[in-house]
C-alpha cells in the first residue's frame, strides 16, 4: 500500500512538473481532447457512412474534385531527371506494380494496405490502446501515407503508361475498401488521414483523363476526399495540444480539401479553418532565428513541405501568405540551409526522425534534403542555393515551369544566418561540424545538449544515431532519445533532463554560446558553448570547437564545478564521466591506450583519420570501449543494445562504431578530442578495401 501511494505520490508530482514546464495551454487542450474522447462524443462525431453510396443521414456528398495544380511538362520533366533519374524513376515505378514499397526510403518491403479484421471504430484504438497489437504503428500507417502514389503519378505523367493508371485505382480502391471510413487504425491519427487527403487530391487530376478513371471510381474519390476532411475538426484539439506538425498538417489538410470540393456544404468552413491554422502554427512554431519547434530536422523538412504544398495550392486563388509568415518561413529556410552538406544534400540525423515525407516529388533519396531547400528557397526567398539538378523535380511539380528549365537561372549566394544553426565550417579540407547549443522555448525531442556532428567529404565522421521507433518494447522505447546516444558528456550515465514519457522531457538544459571567434589570418575558428543540465549536481559542461586550416578539429570538454558537487557512482566511491563517440562503420585500430590518452585510428575510403582523447587536470581514463551494433568490439563490460547503431531513417538501422572512454577524476577537469583529418591533395583517390575489422556495408533491418 505504502509502495502505491509512493508512486501515485511520484506521478502527481511529475504531473505538477508537466503543467508548470509546458504551460496550462497545451495541458488544457490535451484534457479536453481525452474528455471529448472518452465521453463518446468523437465517436458520435464521427460515425461511418456506407463508402460505396455516401448515404449518411441528410447528406450525399458526390462532388467533382477540382484540380489543384496544372500538371507539368513532360519534357521539362524528362530534362531535369535527365537519363539516369527516368531509368531510376521507372524502375521504383515498375517495383510498385509488383506490390512492393520502400517504406521511409528503406529496402523494398510488401505493400500492405489492409489491416487484420474485424475492424472498430477509430475511438477504440485509442482508448484501449490496440494499436500495440499490429507492431509499431507507424508501419501500419506509412502505406497509407500514399507516397507510393506520387511515383505512380510521376512515371505516369513522364510516359502516359497506363499501368501506372490502372495500379493507382486497384491499390486505391483496395484500400478505401478495406479501411472504411472512422474504422480501423487509419483513421486513428487526423494528421494521417490529412496526408492521405493531400495525396488523393494530388493524384486525381494526373490519372484523370486515364480510361481506367471510370465515373464511378472518381466518384468514390470525391467522397472519400469529403469523409477524410470531416474527420479532421471534432478531434482537431489534439493538434492544438501538440503544437507541432499534427496541427500544420491536419490544417492543410483542411485547406486543401475547401479548395478540391468547392461545392461541399463544408468547403468554406474547411478552408478557412484550415487557414487559420496552419498560420497561427507557422507563426508560432518557428522561432525567431529560424529553429522549428520540435528540434528535429526531419520535422524541419516536414514543416516546409506542408508551407510549401498549401502556398502552391493557394497561389489558384490568388490568396498570398502573411508577411510575418513568410518572413519565419525565409529564416526556417536558411536555418537548414546552414546544414546541408554540400557534397551529399544530407542533414545531422537531429532529434525525432519518424521519416516523415510528405510529396516524394524528387528522384533523389530520402535523405537527400536539396530539392525542399531548393523549392523553399525559390518560394520564400526568392532565391536559388543549388544549381540545376534532379532536385528541381519539387519546384516544377509545385508550379514554376517557367522558372525551373534546365539552365534557367543560376544559383544565388545564400545571405548567412547568424544566430542559429552553430555551425563551423573548413572549406579548405571538406569539413564542417554542426554544435548542438539549443535554447528550448518548446519541449525537447532528444537530451542531445553540445552534440557535435563532424562532417568530411561528405562523410557523416561523427554521428547522430538518430531514431528507431517509437512504439517497440524497452530497450528500444525510443531510446535514441537518451543522452548517451550522442556525441557529448554525460554523468555518471545520467541523462541531461528528466526523462517523463517516451516524447517528453522535463527540467530541460539550457545552453548558450559563450564565444565564436576566428584567427585573423584564418588558421582557425572557434566556438565555444556550455549547459546546465547537470547543475542539479553541482556541474557545468562546456564544449569548445576549434577547426583548424591544416586538417585538425579539436573539441575541448570541460566540466566545471558550481557549487558542492552532489554526483556518486553507485558505490559511493567517485563519479564516472563518459565521452562518446559515434563513429562510421570503417576498419579500426587502437592505437594507444594508456592512463590519461587513448588513439584509434579509422580506414576511410580515402585515407586514414585518427581520433585521439586525452585526459588532463588529473582525471584518468578509467575505461575504454567499442561497441559495434550492440556488441563489445574492444574493451570490458557489455553495452546496451542501442550503441554501435545508426538509423538513417526510421525502422532501419546500420552498423557503426561507438566509441565510448570512461573518466575518472574530481571535477573540474577537461578532456581534449583530436580529429586528424587528411589534407593531401590526392585525397579524392580511394584506398584499396582491407576489411578485418570493418562491415560498413551491412545493413540491420529494425
């Protein structure tokens, strides 16, 4: 008894906690959503009507969708792919034909668009938590996304090939069919029930002069177009509680059904309603300097695709954003534009990655974040940062054909954003690092303070784990969320935050910039950072990252005592200090390993980068270890199974090397990484493969 009431004791504090942290607005709207559902009433808002008549009492919603867009030339599209992108467009077009899917731009997997019966109502899933019963959700979901249908209507639009048609209306047909409206776990989440409504409105008009769009079969489209938009208001406080990419794209959604169903006795309603949401969201999920709400980058590409979907659709009606929205739309642009590398169009893995993509209107791969940056940058800067590529595909799609002809326009030199990301960069041997110094207004994704991701010839050196899913059983609960799980230091295997929830944090750290200076013959820049996570045991980290002209970076970790230090190790002797490092998948060698040093040396493709940590002010290595997916490579101890692991994108994982040094020692005391990088001008050359230690190749499937 005393145990309960020591734990209802401990829930209702974090409760407490919750409410002063993120605010009675969000709180508030989040009760009243679970009042709305558990009193009955979205069950009754949403009651199911017959899909193939649309009787529902009082109403028969047969309208004719409107095209939202002109569709694109085909040989301005068949320029900007060029040879090599059609083959690789009608390749992935062929594979889903043969009902197979890339699911987050991972490996080919079947194409499931039913779920096991019998089917309830949306509301049961949610109250009773079925959803646990099919696995992760999200791999549930993703086919419903229709992202498969973009590329069907992409090779279509390109050849006129009428399988692309006929498999589009047989795999939607199926699954309208097998997920009747409010039925099923499709109908779960409002924000997917928004991107399907978006991808159906996409892909009318494209297979509309197709033989195969019967009169019935657009019929059935037009309704289901109605029913996903009703279902999206009675819930729509939930977005509201979220205050994140549900609201954005449960609002455009609602835009873009008002636009597609004029006639509809809702279509004002939606559309205006949609409006003013997806607005208020913008304006206030983008921070001044640009950063997104939810501190992910994924999201971040997210957040621009929905703008930039609604801003196209919008332009028809001659209806332009607000100012102040198009001004934290410019600043989110260049906030990621900061952290393309420029070789590989890729980002740092940073915070939640769920693979969220909303239109894959590119041959490019999912990871490949140039062509929204060149859509978002055309759209709300006015300005072009890469030249003519395959990822123009987005732009023409969205309504510049005159605009995006190959050789059109030439690339414009990007205005710097000097507030945030933290970014240093070394042009001189292809490297660049991205400091993670965050000042949270919204609540955390990842306790990653003072993360660094290294960058080298467009080689991810340092790495951001990213995340596997956020439904599986502990240890994989969304634990890439920990701070252990990045390239910073933790305490004594304590995270930087409170842990409260697999999304929520609480007691978040706080980091400021303290210095970013460079040498005035430009040797060297340097930025220096520190938070305050671990104040609560008497500790500050700083991170200083120096990049120097001759191939080194040098990051100098030091912890600072303020106040008496409140931190033991379990046997009350004292505290241990980690450092990790997560590392590429690439043949290694320790090198040194002594009291206060210890050197690996990694077999890149082109030559070889040492890594070397040393320890100074009395502290002493206590431990070194390398873990390559889940298990000791080197080193005492076992490791949790999520060290030595990398996921891309969600769901799918590689190998990699985690490179994890023990301290021990009374603060303050500071540790000193080197990266030696090479310089030699023959460098683009690759080195023959000697693969004892390395298996980068290999890839994990979650």
């Amino acid at each position: 008894m005393r145990s309960r009431g020591v734990a209802l004791a401990s829930r209702l504090a974090l409760a407490g906690k919750a409410l002063r942290q993120l605010g009675p607005g969000q709180v508030a709207q989040f009760a009243w959503y679970q009042a709305l559902l558990r009193s009955g009433y979205l069950r009754w808002a949403t009651h199911g009507p017959d899909l193939k008549t649309g009787v529902r009492p009082g109403r028969s919603p047969s309208f004719v969708l409107r095209p939202l867009l002109a569709l694109p030339d085909r040989e301005v599209l068949r320029q900007i792919l060029g040879e090599g992108g059609v083959t690789s467009l009608l390749a992935e077009a062929d594979e889903i034909l043969s009902g197979k899917v890339r699911l987050f731009g991972g490996e080919a997997v079947s194409l499931v668009l039913s779920v096991p019966e019998p089917l309830s109502h949306w509301t049961e899933y949610e109250l009773k938590d079925n959803q646990g019963a099919l696995g992760d959700i999200k791999l549930v979901w993703e086919p419903g996304r229709f992202g498969w249908a973009y590329t069907l209507a992409r090779a279509y639009t390109l050849t006129g090939d009428e399988r692309y048609a006929q498999n589009f209306w047989e795999y939607t047909q199926a699954f309208l069919e097998s997920n009747p409206p409010y039925l099923g776990p499709h109908w779960v989440s409002a924000q997917e029930v928004a991107f399907r409504l978006v991808a159906l409105t996409f892909c009318a008009p494209v297979f509309a002069a197709s033989p195969h769009s019967t009169v019935e079969r657009l019929a059935l489209l037009s309704r289901a177009v109605g029913f996903h938009a009703e279902r999206i208001p009675p819930s729509l406080a939930y977005a509201r509680a979220q205050n994140n990419n549900h609201l954005l794209g449960e609002a455009a959604g609602l835009y873009t059904a008002g636009l597609a169903l004029p006639e509809h006795p809702q279509a004002t309603r939606w559309r205006e309603l949609g409006w003013r949401w997806l607005h208020w969201g913008l304006q206030r999920q983008i921070d001044e300097d640009g950063a997104y709400v939810q501190h992910s980058s994924n999201y971040h590409r997210l957040m621009l695709q929905i703008a930039l979907w609604v801003a196209a659709i919008a332009r028809g009606e001659n209806r332009p954003f607000p100012e102040r929205t198009c001004q934290r739309l410019g600043m989110a642009t260049r906030w990621l534009l900061a952290l393309v590398d420029p070789l590989s169009g890729r980002v740092p893995n940073l915070g939640p990655n769920d693979g969220a993509y909303l239109q894959p209107l590119a041959i490019c791969p999912f990871h490949d974040y140039r062509p929204v940056l060149q859509a978002a940058a055309s759209a709300f800067l006015d300005e072009r940062p890469f030249s003519p590529g395959p990822w123009d595909e987005l732009p023409l799609w969205l309504g510049h054909p005159e605009r995006w002809a190959i050789g059109n326009r030439a690339p414009n030199s990007l205005t710097p954003n000097f507030f945030t990301p933290h970014v240093l960069r070394m042009a001189h041997h292809d490297s660049w690092a991205y400091l993670r110094a965050a000042r949270f207004h919204s609540r955390p994704g990842h306790a990653d303070q003072l993360h660094l991701d290294l960058w080298w010839r467009g080689v991810n050196l340092a790495q951001d784990a990213g995340s596997y899913s956020y439904n599986d059983l502990p240890p994989w609960d969304n634990s890439l969320a920990r701070t252990s799980a990045h390239n910073t230091l933790v305490v004594n295997g304590q995270d930087q935050m409170t842990r409260a929830g697999r999304f929520l944090w609480l007691d978040w750290a706080q980091a400021e910039v303290i210095a970013h200076d460079k040498a005035d013959d430009g040797a060297w820049e340097r930025l220096v950072a520190r938070h305050d996570g671990y104040r609560s045991l008497g500790l500050l980290h700083q991170r200083s990252v120096t990049a120097f002209h001759d191939g080194r970076w040098l990051v100098e970790d030091a912890l600072l005592k303020v106040g008496k230090l409140k931190v033991k190790s379990p046997d009350r002797s004292s505290p241990t200090f980690n450092l990790y490092w997560l590392l590429p998948d690439w043949e290694w060698e320790i090198l040194e390993n002594g009291e206060t040093s210890v050197k690996i040396r990694l077999r890149s493709p082109w030559d070889w980068v040492v890594v070397e940590i040393q320890a100074t002010d009395g502290a002493k290595l206590a431990g070194v270890q390398l873990v390559r997916a889940g298990q000791v490579m080197y080193g005492l101890g076992d490791a949790p199974p999520f060290l030595g692991l990398v996921w891309p994108t969600y769901a799918h994982r590689l190998p990699a090397l985690s490179f994890n040094v023990a301290v021990a020692g009374a603060p303050p005391f500071s540790l000193t990484t080197i990266w030696h990088l090479p310089t030699n001008q023959d460098g683009q050359r690759p080195l023959s493969r000697v693969s004892t230690n390395a298996h980068q190749d290999t890839d994990l499937h979650g």
